[in-house]
C-alpha cells in the first residue's frame, strides 16, 4: 500500500508529533508498506522512506504566518484563497499514487489553515485517496487556542466530520472532546495511542537488541534476571523449578541466566546439560533462556547493564558467595531483590529484600515472589508499558487494523 504522512513539519525536526510522524513512518515502512512524508519542514533520515518537501505546508512559512495573523484577527483575507489554491495543486501532485493520506494534526489546529482548506477539497474529489485524520490536538477545546478561532470558514473546518475521513485520536478523553465536537458517536472515532521506543529509550546495545531479538522478552511479565556464570553453587536448578511454579500465577514469567558456563571446571558442562534437560521437563523452553546458548563469547558490563534495565526482578538463588555484586547492581537499577538467605548476601541487602532459604521448596519462592509484585505498582506500570505501550505493540494492536477500517 502506497502511503503517505502529511504534517507541518517531520523528523529531524524536533517535536512530539514529529517524533510520533517518524516512528508511524518507520513502522509502516517495514510491514512492506510503501512511505512518503510530506512536510513543510524535514529532512529524509530513512533511505527507504522518501521526503517530500512542501514548502506552504510549513506552519512558519512567512506567507502562511502572514495570512494567520489575519485570521486569528477575524478576517479572511484574499490571499487565503490563493494560499490554499496553490497547496491544493501541490498537494495533488505530491500526492499521487497515494492510496492512504494519514494527516497529522493539520485537520486539528488552526496552524496553516490555507492548508487544511487544501487538503479538505483535494480529498473530496471523486478517486482521492483514503484519507485518516490524526488528531494530537483540539483547538476548539483547548482554551488556550480560541483566542485564533471564529465562526464561519475556515475555521469551522476544524469542527466539522468530515464524512469522508477516519477520525483518530491519540487517547479516551480526545475521543469524548472529538465525539462531543464533531456531534458524532464516540465508536465511529479511533483512539490509538503513542507508544514508546523500549531499545532507544533504554539505551540498549546492539549485542544487547540482537540477542533479546529472538526472544521475545519484551512480552514477559515479570523478567526475572539472573546474572551468573553457570556452575553449580549458583543453584539456577531453584530459579527454574521456581519460574515453573511461578508461571501457575503469572504465565507470562520469563528467566534470563546471563553467564557463560564456569570456566574452571569441566563439570560445568555437565551441569549445563543438567539445566537444559531440567527445563524441558518443566515446560520452559522459550522462557528460560540461557545466553550462553546464544553465545560463546563473554558478554561486557554494557549488556549486563542492559539487562538490569530490561528486568522486573533480580533472583538471585546461589548456595554460597563471597560478595553479592548482583545485590549492588539491582539497587541501582531500582530492581527489587530476591535472594538467598546466606551471610554476604544478607549483608549486602539488609532489610530492603526478599530472602528465601536456597534449600527452599519452589512453592514457598514463587509465592514470596507473588506476594511481592502483586503489590508492586512500579512492576505493574512497566509490565503495562511493555505490553500495550512499544511501538511495535502499537503497530500490531492499532496502526495495522487501522488501514483496513472503513470510515
């Protein structure tokens, strides 16, 4: 499908729209859509999706600010028809093959008006392009714009359903504005929502994205992480047979043991394969990972701290340490801490975590481990984050629906 995004402006420049505009573009573009950006300003900062520059369509051209600052007064002046005549040929042209024209607050605010007046005519002609209003912003509900609205045209196309166009919103209370505004039902609006870019915002490595990639961590809940080398007084066989009781109360439970095997012993290598078998029988292939299964090399203090970022929780079994730096890091990272109750690590952690008997039954962990998150409304807004909230959940709940949803 040929689409196109239109705004005042686009990435590079910096602004909330503008970002959302980047990421729909990107997201659009590796479902094997075909993307075009039409922006007043902008660059193009993605080889596969071209920019096409419309210089009118920017809300600080001097013509348009011009015009503007006859409108806000009131008045319509001659130029407006101009202005908007030359956007609607332009517009044309820069729209052609287009299928799709997704409009991101140009049909909202009174910015560029010339340009929404263009843009209302070039959609109404017989064969226009679906077109999909996206609306960030209300000027008619929002008090601090009225003072640049006025009855009449065109400002009222700001207000008007548009019976030709799927009506978007970015949340529930733009809905009830938009419904209340535009004397349509709520249901014939589409709420969906920004999101967030999960690797970006954590800063995450590029070893750290390749190796998370497969895995699909993001939807787990909770990630429990468990940063050891694999050798046997880590006691990883109690945070698999805990994670396998754990998963009765909360199925979306994941593991990540970080280490490579211990390289002093070769036992290690039999203990592994101990582990390995032991998650088979307990059903958890594809939700205990083990990185050492993803690669042989030593991973360094960046995705180790990457980790830190992506987990819910720190489960932290082993049967004997002489420190506890794992204890340390969780603190850090803001994780809580669940840990055996041995001397170091109990020094380390004081009060402040959750202890557990490395001899315990996995029932008793797993329900401290419950009895903790379910309390946790930090836990419970990152989960809700990762689930509903990344911009890939985005696509696949929303953007994609949207562009088979018939006004």
């Amino acid at each position: 499908m040929h689409i196109t995004l239109l705004h005042y402006a686009a990435p590079p420049v910096v602004g909330g729209v503008e970002s959302v505009l980047g990421h729909h573009a990107r997201l659009l573009t590796e479902a094997g859509h075909i993307v075009q950006i039409v922006s007043g300003r902008g660059a193009q900062v993605d080889p596969r999706i071209a920019f096409t520059p419309l210089a009118l369509a920017d809300s600080r051209h001097p013509e348009i600010m011009a015009v503007k600052t006859e409108l806000d007064a009131g008045r319509v002046p001659a130029a407006f028809a101009d202005l908007a005549a030359t956007l609607e040929s332009e517009l044309t042209t820069a729209l052609a093959g287009s299928e799709v024209i997704i409009a991101h607050n140009v049909c909202s605010l009174a910015k560029n008006l010339p340009l929404t007046a263009a843009l209302h005519r070039h959609t109404t002609r017989p064969g226009a392009p679906r077109l999909i209003l996206w609306h960030h912003d209300l000027a008619w509900t929002t008090p601090r714009y009225r003072a640049e609205l006025h009855e009449g045209y065109p400002w009222d196309l700001l207000r008007t359903d548009w019976p030709h166009a799927t009506q978007v919103v970015v949340s529930e209370e733009r809905r009830r504005e938009l419904a209340a505004l535009l004397d349509v039902p709520p249901a014939r609006i589409r709420v969906v929502p920004n999101g967030v870019d999960t690797a970006e915002f954590l800063k995450l490595t590029a070893q750290t994205r390749a190796l998370i990639a497969p895995l699909d961590l993001l939807s787990a809940a909770p990630l429990l992480l468990l940063p050891v080398r694999v050798t046997p007084r880590k006691n990883i066989e109690l945070a698999l047979q805990t994670l396998a009781v754990l998963r009765t109360e909360f199925p979306g439970a994941q593991l990540v043991v970080t280490g490579p095997l211990g390289p002093h012993n070769p036992a290690n290598v039999e203990y592994f394969a101990r582990l390995t078998a032991l998650r088979a029988a307990l059903g958890l292939v594809g939700v205990a990972h083990f990185f050492a299964e993803l690669t042989a090399d030593y991973l360094p203090d960046a995705v180790i701290a990457d980790c830190y970022r992506l987990a819910d929780a720190l489960f932290f079994p082993s049967r004997e340490e002489g420190f506890g730096i794992p204890i340390l890091e969780a603190g850090l990272a803001g994780l809580p801490v669940f840990c055996a109750d041995i001397p170091p690590l109990r020094e380390l952690g004081g009060a402040e975590v959750t202890y557990f008997s490395p001899e315990a039954e996995p029932a008793t962990v797993a329900a401290a481990v419950a009895a903790r998150l379910h309390t946790d409304p930090v836990y419970a807004l990152r989960v809700r984050v990762r689930q509903h909230y990344t911009w890939e959940r985005i696509y696949t709940a929303h953007l994609a629906p949207l562009l088979e949803f018939n006004a």
